[in-house]
C-alpha cells in the first residue's frame, strides 16, 4: 500500500505515459508520452473529479530499472506531475503476454489480418503464452486491488488487459470498473477463429466490467453480436447493454477526437518550421503537390497497398510524374516481433522499387521516412494537399482527425471505409474500400484536382468533426458515465 490519498480515479493500461532508456553514461532518462489517455487524465485534478493513478507495465529494461529505483510510483517529475506505478513483470512473462497474445494474435484477429493458410497456430507456445497473458492481466488487477480507494473508479484500457474487468471485480466486488477498446472489435464468424476456451475468457473478461466502451457503434456491435453468438448473453438495444449469468454491462461509444489546442500550438513551434523548409527542399519546387501518409509500422495500416496504389496513379497518368511527391512517414512499432519487421521491410522494398522505376534526378516520387520524428510528422501534416488514410481496419485512426485540424492549405482526403474515423469524416472525405487498390489511385487523382475552395471547405467540415470530442471531454464523459 503506499502512501497519501488513495486514489478514487484508477487508469490502467499497458503502456504508460513515460518509459526510459539509459543515457550514454548509464543514468535512465524519461521520454514522456502523448495522446488522448495523458491529456484525459490530466484533466481529473482541475475537473475536481478526483486523485487519480495511472498503473501500466514496465515496457523494457529501463523502465524495468526505473520500476525498481522508484518502489511504487515514479517520480511526477518525469511523469508531467501524474501519479503512475509501473508493474516491473518478469520480462519473459511480459514478452508471452504482449508479443505472444496482445500483438501476435488479438490485434490480428481485431483487424481482420490473418492471411496465410498456417495462421493462426493454435500449438503448444500459444498455449504457454497464454498462461503469461493470464499472469500479466492478473498482475494488473493485484495492482489495481491494492491501490484503489473503496468504491473507487477504475477505467482498464484495451486488448492487452481484457481479462484485467473481471479478475478486478472478484478481488474487489466494490469498484466501478470500465473497459475501453481502442481497437475495432471483430465479428463473430471472425472471432470465433480463436480457441473457444480464448474466446470465452476475452469475452467474460470485459463483461466483467460495470461499462465496456469502444469508439464507434459499429466495435460495440461487433462486441455484442459476439457475446450473444459465442456466449448466449442476452443483448438489449437502447440502450445497449449485455446480461450475462445474472450481470448486466453497459455499453458506450466515445469516438475520441483530436486534440485541436495543443496540435496548434505544437505545429508551429520552430522545429516544426525547420523541418517544414527541409521537407520543401526535398520535395522539389512549390509546385510540386503532396500526398502524405503518417502510421505505425503496421500491418493494418495498408502501407504497401497505398504505396501500390500511387505507383497506379504515376503509371496510368504519366503526367503527374514530377509533379506529385508522396511523404510516407512511419513511426517503428513492435519490431520485436518478425512479421511487423517484415511488413516494415516491405513497405521499404515497395517505396525503392517506385523511385527506381519512375524517379529521375531532381524528383524522387516517395519519400519514406521510417522514423520516430512528430515535429516532422506535423510539418508534413501542415504542408499536405492530400492526406491518404486507408488502413484495413482501424478503431479511430487520429491522423485523419488532426491532418485537416493543422492543415496550412487545406487537404483532401482519402480515407478507408474501414477506419472508425470513417463514421464522422466519411461525408467530407474520399472514402474507399482498402483492399481496392484502382479505387485509391483513382481517389488519388480526384483529391489531387480538387480546386482550392471546395477542399478548403470541406477540410473546415472536418476539422469541425475531427474535434467533437477532444481528449479530456472523452475521458472524462467516460468517466461520468461509468458513475453514473
Ligand atoms: C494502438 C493500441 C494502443 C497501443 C498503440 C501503440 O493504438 O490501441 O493500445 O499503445 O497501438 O502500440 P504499442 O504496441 O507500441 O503500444
């Protein structure tokens, strides 16, 4: 138990909003995250919601060292002033569980990846790996058990820890507990790919939860068709709710949404401008226009196909060659693992075999950047004509939401009927169907040969949408009602 006030507002999820490496002389530095998670529980103090504590699992051998320097909670210091305990899991237990299980596996069957005929292998190292998914999980919910206040809220975040809801609710029957994917959910034909004894275990894992939340209506559907189809819960519509063995679970949409203050002020702070020249400088005359793509290393994000689809739109209209440069930007993810090595491989193969075929001196068609580098990030996004966003499956997609939010010029774009973005962008965007890669070129090219006004136009639409729901309101809505 530690001390002061026990926290009443408990976040959990696998990665925090700090982890640390080593510095050349051996002394751990803090790298502090972003995103909706860090802003939203930022919001809990002044909102007077609250005492909040974030407890999320030691990521590496630094955070590992940091874990054990710091007992139970890291230093506010490196950790923008929240309180945050980091679980130091045994690294190998920790690999089955994220690797194994959450990356390997539960993202895969999330996104619809599966493609060969020998996966998935249910065999004998999912089996064990498994049993580390069971260990980690329970490692949270023992965490979360000690921590917590009576009767205090806790929101669990994601895939990695749906079996954390119902393991939570048997150590400590008192608490509120919410689950929030941030993933798609998938249908039940898919699902049920999975082991049923797996299956099952996800499913009553989440329903044990008070509250299970996703970012669009269609995950939450997919929830419940499956927990009706694979378990024979009942499922009630308006509003939407699970019972299942004598327990109810609600069920919420909150489709986050871009955070419009701090994209602004941070895209034009001066290392954005820096990297706005260089980029210019490379890409090669003012005339030139620009498609722009920024993702994780990822298989659902559909890099290669994007890549595809522009070398069509250079191969059928020879007239946009050395007038068009793609700015693909790619930050590494989960490259620990060989079939993300892979795809980021290929996504380098594609990009070279383009400017090999069609490049010449003075116009390189991709520039493929695969790099961790946000302010470059937000300078490619402030100097986009077209912003291309066609990932298989996806739960929100942000970049869709913020490109239109810091968009200097205005952007069009193109973005995947299959991204939950979709469901609040599709009437302003060029939608399209991922896998149809004639259909993105030729998507491509109407963005490309929008006039100015109506793209500017609907890039305000957008941004409008894109910012519906800013970080802090989405959490704490979730919040509200989870007590309510
Ligand atoms: C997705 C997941 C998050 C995850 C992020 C980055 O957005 O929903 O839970 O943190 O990807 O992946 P990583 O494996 O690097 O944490």
């Amino acid at each position: 138990m530690v001390t002061g006030a026990q926290p009443d507002v408990l976040v959990a999820s696998n990665r925090g909003p700090v982890t640390y490496a080593p510095d050349e002389h051996g002394t751990l530095v803090p790298k502090r995250g972003g995103g909706g998670l860090v802003s939203g529980l930022s919001a809990i103090g002044p909102s007077g919601r609250g005492h909040a504590l974030w407890v999320c699992a030691a990521l590496g051998d630094g955070d590992r060292a940091a874990a054990r320097a710091h007992g139970a909670r890291l230093d506010p210091a490196d950790t923008g002033g929240q309180a945050v305990r980091m679980l130091g899991i045994p690294p190998d237990t920790f690999a089955s569980a994220y690797h194994g299980v959450a990356n390997s596996v539960l993202w895969f069957v999330h996104h619809l990846l599966y493609q060969t005929p020998l996966e998935p292998a249910f065999d004998a190292g999912f089996t064990h790996d498994w049993a580390a998914f069971e260990a980690y999980n329970a490692a949270f919910a023992d965490a979360l058990a000690e921590e917590a206040a009576p009767g205090a809220t806790v929101l669990v975040q994601d895939y990695h820890l749906v079996l954390v809801p119902g393991l939570l609710r048997a150590r400590r029957p008192d608490l509120r507990i919410g689950h929030f994917s941030h993933t798609p959910w998938a249908p039940p034909d898919y699902y049920r790919l999975l082991p049923d004894a797996v299956a099952e275990a996800v499913l009553r894992g989440v329903l044990g939860a008070d509250r299970a939340a996703f970012l669009t209506g269609r995950w939450a559907e997919a929830f419940t068709d499956c927990c009706a189809r694979l378990l024979g819960a009942r499922v009630e519509h308006d509003p939407l709710r699970v019972t299942y063995e004598g327990r109810t679970t609600a069920i919420g949409v909150h489709a986050l949404g871009a955070d419009a203050d701090f994209l602004r002020e941070r895209a034009h702070r001066p290392d954005v401008a820096e990297r706005m020249a260089q980029l210019r400088e490379q890409i090669g005359g003012p005339e030139r226009k620009t498609i722009v793509r920024v993702d994780r290393t990822e298989l659902s994000k559909n890099i290669v196909r994007g890549l595809h689809a522009y070398r069509r739109l250079l191969e059928d209209g020879p007239e946009w060659r050395e007038r068009v440069v793609h700015l693909a930007f790619a930050y590494p993810s989960r490259q620990d693992l060989a079939v993300y090595r892979d795809y980021t491989s290929e996504v380098a193969r594609v990009a070279r075999e383009i400017n090999d075929t069609f490049g010449v001196p003075g116009w390189t068609p991709v520039l493929l950047h695969v790099e961790d580098d946000f302010a470059r990030s937000l300078a490619a996004y402030r100097l986009a004509d077209v912003a291309l966003v066609n990932p298989i499956r996806d739960g929100m997609n942000l970049v869709a939401k913020e490109i239109p939010v810091v968009s200097d010029e205005g952007c069009a774009l193109v973005l995947s009927r299959e991204a939950g973005a979709y469901e609040e962008l599709g009437d302003d965007a060029l939608t399209v169907n991922p896998y149809d890669v004639r259909a993105t070129a030729d998507a491509l090219r109407t963005a490309l040969t929008m006039a100015h006004g109506p793209r500017a136009e609907r890039t305000k639409r957008l941004a409008a949408a894109a910012t519906a729901l800013p970080p802090a309101r989405w959490f704490l809505a979730q919040l509200d009602a989870l007590r309510s």
